[in-house]
C-alpha cells in the first residue's frame, strides 16, 4: 500500500510565470509537499514573497534568481520546473537543478517525451539523473496526457491496438490570455503564415504526443508528420483578451501523424480557438477491443498545475532517471 | 526507455475455464510471451494440449494436475492465475505458486485491491513475495480498471477530487453464458432473492473497487456499503443461452458506495443485464477540475484476458511484493 504520507516533499519552483505560480498554488494546496523556494531570473520578482505573488498569501519564501540563492544543495527535494517549452533552452536549467541536489518535475512541453527528437539531449539529462540518484519526470496535461498518456493507459485492457486516434478541441477564450496570444487569437490569416514559417506559433509537444505512444506500444514508426494550419472566425468573437472579426484567425488546427509500414497508425487531432463550440477529448483505439472514450474538464492550465503537484508527491516512490508518463505506465498493449 | 523487448516472458496458466483460456489465447498472441505449462484439477483435460483447448491449435504443452508436473521450479516466470473470485479459496494457489518460484498475475476479484476486506490474506501473500523476490498482481477489467484504476488514471491532473461516481452498464447478452447464468438471467424475483441471500448472486470486486479508489486519493472511509437488486425485464429476451420472460430477471444492479465523514463519497453503479439498452461506462470526478470520462469497449472477458496478458509482459518491471492496479498508478489525486 502506497497510501501513507510521510514527511512532505520540500519544493522549489524554478519559474513563476501563469504556469509556475499555478503549480506554486497547487503544490501549496497539499499537505504532501511545502514550498521551500522561487527562482526567477525576472529583476522585478527579486525578493518579493512567492506566495504573495501567486495570490495565496505570504508564504515566508522569497523570489531569489538563482538555485544556489534559494537554498544550499539538499535543502529541497524536488525543483518544480515551469520556464520553457523547447529543451533546447531548459537543458543547462534541469542539469543544474540536479547538480543542487534535487529531483526535477518540469512542465517543459518537450521533455514529455525527449527519447526521439532530441535522444542526446535525453541522455545527457537521465545519466546526469542517474549519477545524482534523483528523478526528472517531464509532465503536463498536453503533452503528457491528454493526448498520449491517457491512451496508453486505455491501452492496458486491449488484446490488439492497431490504430490510435485522438481529437482535443480547447476552447482558448477559456484560457488565460497568453495563451489566446499563443495560438493567434485576432490576427490576419497572412500574420498567421508569417509566424508559423517562423515557426513562432502552434502547440510545442504534439510530435513528442506521437513518439510517446507509438514507443509505448512498441510500434517503430517509419515517420512523424505534422501540420498547422488557422482555423478562421465566422463570426466575431470578443474574449476578455481580443476582439476577432469575421475572417480572422480564431486560433490553431494542428494534426500530427505517425506511420508505420506505410500505414498511418496514429493521428493526433488538435483544435485549440476562442469560441470553440464543443470542447473535449475523444481517444480512439482501433482494435480488439475497439475502444472510444470521451471526456470534458482536461483544463490546460488547471491540470499542468496539478499534474505537476500530484507528481511532486510521487517522486520519492519513483526510481532514479529520466521519466516520462510512459514510465509511469507498466502496463499497455504489448505486441 | 522500456521500449526494449527481452526474452519472452514464460507462463503457467492455472486455471483453464473461460477467462483462463482467454488469457492462454491472449498470452500466445504475443512476442513477449511463451506459454510453458496449463494445469487444472479437472480429469477430463488431463494430458490435453492447452493450444487446442484454448482453439489456436496445438503448441505442444499439455495440461498437468499440479504446478510441480508442469515443470521443476523456475522452469516458468508468471503463473497465469485464473481459478476463483475469492480469496478464500485461491490464497494457496497463489502462495504455491510463489513457492514454486514464479510471479503470479491473477484475475481473482477479491485480489484487486485486498488490503481493506482482507489484509491478513493480503499480507501472507505480500511477505511471501517478498520473500522469494517475485511479484503478485492482481488485475481484470472489473475489477482492476474500469471501475477503479482508470478513476485513478484520471485524477493525477485534477487540482482536487470531491467525489468519485461511475456508472458501468453491461449488456450481458454479448457475454459468454456462465455470466448471464451468474447475473441470474431467466430466474424469477424470487429465486433471485434465494439467491441474494446465500451470496450465490452478483459481481465480486465492487467494494474492492471502493477501498482501491480511497486508498489511491488517500482517503480514510468510514464505511462501505453494498446493494443488490434484480433487473426485470421489461420485454422479451432471447439470448444464445437463456430466454427471458416479462417480469423475470435480466440481470443486476449491484451498487456500492463508500462514504468519509458523514457524505457519500464514491459511489459505484454497476448493471449487468441481458438487453441493456446503453451499455458503456461514464467516470466522473467532482472536484477541480469536473472531470467527466465517457468510454465504450471496455468488454469483460475480451479486456480481462488482455490486461492479464499485458500485464505479463509487464512483470520483470514491477518491484516484488503484491501489487494492484494502485500500484501501477504513482501519480494520482493527493491530499
């Protein structure tokens, strides 16, 4: 039995944007875990109260800009990570964290699954893990969900899976206002061109979605594609953030596929605009069983934050490395 | 990564009625596993090849009465346990096993999660795994997932679980006959009272369901509670094995709740009846966020056998002792 609680989990919370003031909150909230520090690079954070500002109250702990400014190594056990989406510039960030002496839970939406687009970048994190004896687990609701981890739990009950197929439509005027931002709420369809060949708008993680199930279910794909294309406003839309008109791009359709032997085997489906008319998430098995369920309430933010906090908690029964939710899930369909 | 796949994971398979076979099928169909051995107490199958009891043809093993007739001690990895719902009379079965030198993967229902209804039984198995290394798991399709660890699955991204409600509704008649024949399809009110009484009616594992659900969200209950009635047809029902009058029985309602300081706090819905109408089942969570999973597929013989079977080629992962789906589940709901 898992279910006793021993002494909590000490975290700091290495960035204090929406998402990481989120996670500062839900960590907070349980007697599991105690927030023991705030690391931010931002000038104007510098010694305020992290609690204060994450609208909980003060806490007794302040914003420092530095791991070794919060604490001296081992004065936390886990560094709640929320301070990029491309491992690219989070990397140095996890390493130091572990050369402090903690384990890392990140939200950075590529650590979800690191294994195939960026394997050094994955090496150099679990062996860095294995040498400290401390865990780094990527999570977050999309990727490490809603859009793969729940399938492969699905997956546990299936004599045969032969196809994977997941649609998620958010409701971005749900969201906070970066992200309506995000997926280009209110621009023209040309601004919206111009960003995605500068690839500076969509989702980051829907590849690493794919990677993730297909490794999963032991499938080796022959390729991963992806696109991205606006989906337009029919009518205005007035969120608390922008005004779209008619013709303007009301937010993203972004679909990612992987195939093997020349069949696509996984399609992951994603529509994330203001005025979404039916938001949810259908995940599809096609196989023996074929399995379909559909669900309301996966809140991008709310569920980030909170799967991070659950995670935090799970820490000290999870062995050393880098993990993602595939390792969290023994059992899947096996070939 | 566990995506590397090893030497096949060899399997006794203990008990060979219809679940027992479906997972030898299920256990065959995979790369990741050998079947070495099948044995049962009944005469008539003494000597038979279990490939073609099971009707995937022969592959030369044959059913013995014993474990040690099926081979010496470590001559198998998991024995395949599929001989009883109660832990009563399958306790000895799964510690010879153990003594033999396997793991043991069992679909008993009471064995989903013990430790609340049975914790000595639960601890005799746990210290005998320990001691000789191996793990038990016990797993089925209900219990085991749908009405527990998906539950579970599910509220590692909420913020906050108020309570736990899902409705399972199983249309028996797509079932194999011994269910129909247990969900006293054909019998009148009366006997089904006769029945309900001696304890000889009714799903197994439900308020196991419950004690896994709280022990996962680290809730202490103060009672569970069970109830029992007869679905009456309404209409005529023709099944393969049973014809169903007006005013007879079609199956069960069986409902089972557990509730914390005063409120019901999880309550388990489960129809199990020829002809049901809407056949599926509907997870909610009440918290935040409202998380509302709606799934079909989830087949009872067809996913009991598959999560038996993957469950198999999950065992050289899992730590020794005895597991449940809890287990298996690290990141949850936490207080």
């Amino acid at each position: 039995m898992n279910t006793t609680l021993g002494t909590p989990v000490r975290t700091v919370h290495y960035g204090l944007g929406p998402i990481g003031l989120a996670a500062l909150r839900s960590v907070a909230a349980r007697s599991q875990a105690t927030v023991a520090g705030g690391v931010d690079i931002r000038d104007d954070l510098q010694g305020r109260d992290v609690g204060e500002l994450a609208g909980i109250g003060p806490c007794g702990v302040s914003v420092t800009r530095t791991l070794s400014e919060a604490g001296t190594p081992g004065s936390a056990d886990v560094v709640v990570h929320c301070a990029g989406s491309h491992l690219d510039r989070v990397t140095d960030e996890i390493l130091e964290a572990l050369a402090w002496g903690a384990s890392v839970v990140s939200t950075c939406e590529e650590l979800a699954y690191p294994w195939y687009h960026h394997p050094d970048q994955a090496r150099r994190i679990d062996e860095a893990a294995h040498a400290t004896g401390r865990t780094v687990l990527g999570t977050g609701i999309n990727p490490g969900f809603a859009m793969d981890a729940l399938a492969l739990c699905l997956s546990s009950v299936s004599e045969r899976v032969d196809r994977v197929h997941i649609r998620r439509v958010v409701d971005a005027a749900s969201r906070r206002g970066p992200l309506q931002v995000k997926v280009g709420a209110g621009i023209s369809p040309d601004e919206f061109e111009v960003r995605r060949r500068a690839g500076t708008i969509g989702h980051v993680g829907l590849v690493e979605s794919v990677a993730m199930i297909a490794a999963g279910l032991g499938w080796q794909l022959n390729s991963i594609g992806e696109t991205l294309e606006p989906v337009l406003a029919s009518k205005p839309i007035r969120t608390d953030v922008v005004t779209v008109d008619p013709g303007s791009v009301a937010g993203i359709r972004q679909i990612a596929t992987g195939s093997a032997r020349g069949h696509e085997v996984i399609r992951l489906h994603l529509e994330m605009y203001v005025g979404a008319d039916d938001p949810g998430d259908v995940t599809t098995l096609d196989g023996v069983p074929t399995i379909r369920s559909s669900s309301t309430g996966f809140h991008g933010d709310i569920c980030t934050a909170a799967i991070a906090a659950n995670a935090v908690a799970a820490i000290p029964r999870l062995r050393p490395g880098l993990l993602t939710a595939l390792d969290l899930l023994p059992v899947r369909a096996t070939l």
